[in-house]
C-alpha cells in the first residue's frame, strides 16, 4: 500500500509538462493537413486555367467587346491566383499559353480602331486596306459666335429705292391692356423688319389731339396713343447696347421686355465684324478737332472724325478692326449708307405726322413720294394691277373703320375721292373670309401681296 501510493504521486509540473507537449503534436499535424490541402486545390486552378487558355487559343478570332474596350482589365484577366512552387514543364506551358493570350488581345484591339465597314471580317479588312492611305485633314472648327479675324467680302449691289408705311396711332386704343397695346405694336414692328420697310409714318387720325412734331415733351399719366406708337418702335429698332444710353424708364415702356426682337442685320453681337456699326457717342475729353469717341458695342471704343454731342446715336463705317492704341477707327456717314452701298437692311425711321394730310404730303426725302398706294376693300383688286417703277414709296393703312373715314376727317382732303388721292387704291385680299381685317393684319397681307412688284420695279 506505500508503494502504490508512491507510484500515484506525480508532481504537477511534470503533469502540466505533459499536456502541452501533446497539444503541440496536434497542433503540427493539422498545420501539415491544411498546407497539403491547399497545395492540391492551386494545383487544380493551374490545370483549369491552362484548359481554359487552350480552349481560347483554338476558338474563333471574335473577341468579346466588353474584354477588347475594357483594356484595363486585360493585366487582371491574365494574371494567375498564387499558386504552390510548380514544376519548370508547367511554368513554361503556363507561360506559352499567356503570351499567346497577350498577343490575341491586341491583334483584336488594334482591329477595332481601323475606321472600315462593321460587315467585313476583320482579316480581310487589313488586307483588303492600302498601304499608304493618305490622312484625311480634320473638319474645320465651327463657333457659334463669330470672331473679329474676318476680312470684309464684296457685297452685291446697293438699294437705293425705299418703301414707307403710314400707320394710324389710333389703333393702339383698341388693344384691352397695357400689355396687349406693347404687343400689338411689337407685331406691327416685326412685320416692318421682316418686308424691309425704310420708314414708318405714324400719324394722328383724330381732329381734337393735335400732335406737334416728334418730341416727347408734354407727355402726362394719361398716354396718347400716337406717342406711345412711336416710342416703342423706336425702342424696339434701336440696338440692344444702345437703348439704356438713349432711353431713359418710361411707363410707355413697361412692358417692353416681353416683345420678340426684331434681330434686324445692325443688330450686331459684340465679337461680329462689319463695315458698319451703329453706335452712341459718349462724353469724353478729347482734344479739338480729334473728332469724339463712340461706343459701338464691342470692346473699346472707336474714334469717328466729326465732334458731335454726347449721347448723339450715330452710324459709323469701321476703317478696320485693328487696335490703333487703346481704341479703333473709323468715320461717321448717314444712316442710308449700309443700304445704298452695300445693300444691307439697317432698320427703320420713324416720323411722327399731326394729319394724314402731312404724313402723306410731307416726306422725310428730298424727291418726296413718287409713288403712293392706299389700301382698302372698296379698291381694285391687286393680282390684276401693276404698279409701275418708282424711287420712294408709300403705303397707307387705315385705323378701325378704314381709310375712307381718315380721308374725311382730315381738313385738307376731306372734298378729295380716295381714288383721286392715290397712285394706286387697291384691295389687297379680295374676296375676304372675314367681315374686317385688323390693321396688323392688314400690313402683313399688304406687304406680302405687294412685295414682288416693288422688289421688281424699285429703281436703283
């Protein structure tokens, strides 16, 4: 019994001794179980991918689109998962079957970028190519804008014939609104700048207001229509870079802003280069006999040889769109000149006449009106006259009731038949489906009927 109880006792460092070395033991053994199995499934991977890289080698030469565009890709697809040490017959087979992957991609890439037609197989698309295909040059860069590298080019032949219209201001009092009155007269300026009218006569066709000259002095809350009329026209041909320099806020111009542009040919973009250019002559000191300086809408001023008063709106031929020190050339010529030289549209005059009588007897040319059409549907009908040549012509339009009551109101011509009064009394729309014809109305049928005969006949 002492003995067995000697052989029992162990000490418990030996005892503790004992259980971490069998620990390690295990521990070993499953390192060795893990590292064997994971030499075994890279082993596997190698011989799918080389299977995978010889079933590509032997199929068709069509590349799938999204490898051949995604280039980036290309390193990510070939390269091969970390694998265990192989033998030196696997690296050279792996690698044979790499390059010939590599190479593959690019072939089909660089068959991609030849601009030849989709339908045509790519091989025979480089053979069928020429060797020594010459480059075609780039297209050329087209703005928007146009720049100020431009030289002036030859235009056709100037117009020197001119065509006027005489409008009632009494129409504007039809209109329901202040609104409406703006729109009303920015339709009547449209039709204006699209016929190419020189001159618009607005005059007065009621006996008790009497309207003297053009000025806009005496002007109350209370609008007159004949005014208003002029002024909006006049804002509305003015260029855009010159209408806060020329017109100060004005309720007759409230609503101003809302009206469709005319865009008329001297409405110019500040990067456009023209002969002419209509501009405002500004206060700033000059020496005597330099001329004045002008703001012409572009990015320095130009000098003009002739010294006019400052806020003074002026038409002024560009000598050249050369800087010559901080400003640029040119001279001071008559608004008529982009016409009668070049041929070009440069917007319309407006005249402001007290009577019928003195819109249609008085003219803004020396030679007055030889030609002079009045409008109406008691006229003859226009398809079956023609109307003969002619310098400076006029065409009249009545207010609400027509012209016939115009004429007898007026003090002058009241004992004159219209018929008597005009070249040519005419009805521009026979046979109208409606019971009256608008004067806005009345002006675009107007011009639209008459418009070959005068391009024809006007004398230049």
């Amino acid at each position: 019994m002492k003995r067995k109880s000697d052989d029992s006792m162990i000490s418990e460092g030996e005892k503790n001794d004992g259980i971490v070395a069998k620990l390690k033991r295990r521990k070993s053994l499953k390192k060795k179980k893990r590292q064997s199995t994971i030499s075994l499934a890279s082993l596997s991977s190698t011989t799918s991918a080389m299977s995978c890289a010889d079933s590509i080698v032997s199929a068709d030469e069509n590349i799938p689109d999204a490898i051949i565009d995604n280039t980036s890709n290309v390193s990510s697809i070939l390269s091969p998962p970390p694998v265990a040490p192989r033998s030196s017959s696997i690296k050279k087979t792996t690698k044979f079957y790499k390059q010939a992957r590599i190479n593959k991609i690019l072939d089909a890439m660089a068959d991609d970028t030849d601009e030849t037609p989709t339908n045509t197989p790519r091989k025979k698309q480089k053979e069928n190519a020429p060797l020594d295909s010459p480059a075609l040059p780039p297209p050329p860069a087209t703005t928007d804008t146009p720049t100020l590298s431009t030289t002036f080019l030859p235009e056709p032949p100037g117009r020197q014939y001119t065509i006027s219209v005489a409008l009632p201001g009494s129409i504007c009092d039809n209109a329901q609104s202040p609104e409406l009155r703006s729109y009303l007269i920015g339709q009547i300026a449209r039709t204006l700048a699209i016929f190419s009218v020189d001159e618009v006569v607005v005059f007065n066709d009621n006996p008790g207001v009497r309207v003297k000259g053009s000025s806009f002095e005496g002007v109350t809350k209370k609008t007159n229509s004949n005014i208003a009329m002029l002024r909006i026209l006049q804002y509305l041909e003015t260029p855009q870079y010159l209408r806060k320099a020329l017109f100060p806020m004005h309720p007759d111009l409230k609503y101003a802003g809302l009206l469709n542009p005319l865009d008329c040919p001297h409405h110019m973009r500040a990067t456009e280069e023209a002969a002419f250019r209509e501009g405002v002559v500004v206060k700033r000191t000059i020496k005597k006999g330099k001329g004045s300086f002008v703001d012409c809408g572009i990015d320095k001023e130009v000098q003009i040889d002739k010294e006019l008063k400052p806020g003074t709106r002026v038409t002024v031929r560009m000598e050249s769109y050369k800087r010559e020190g901080k400003h640029y050339k040119g001279k001071a010529v008559s608004p008529d000149a982009p016409r009668k030289e070049l041929g070009h549209y440069w917007g319309y005059r407006v005249r402001l006449a007290d009577s019928f009588s003195a819109a249609l007897l008085e003219s803004s040319y020396k030679e007055g009106y030889d030609l002079t059409i009045g409008t109406s549907e008691n006229g003859s009908n226009v398809d079956s006259t023609d109307i003969r040549y002619f310098k400076h012509a006029i065409i009249c339009l009545g207010g609400l009731a027509g012209l016939e009551p115009v004429i007898e109101s007026d003090e002058t011509l009241k004992e004159t038949a219209p018929q008597d009064l005009f070249d040519y009394y005419l009805n521009t729309c026979p046979n109208q489906g409606s019971r009256t014809i608008r004067t806005e109305e009345a002006l675009q049928i107007t011009l639209a009927a008459l418009r070959p005969q005068l391009t024809k006949n006007g004398i230049n």
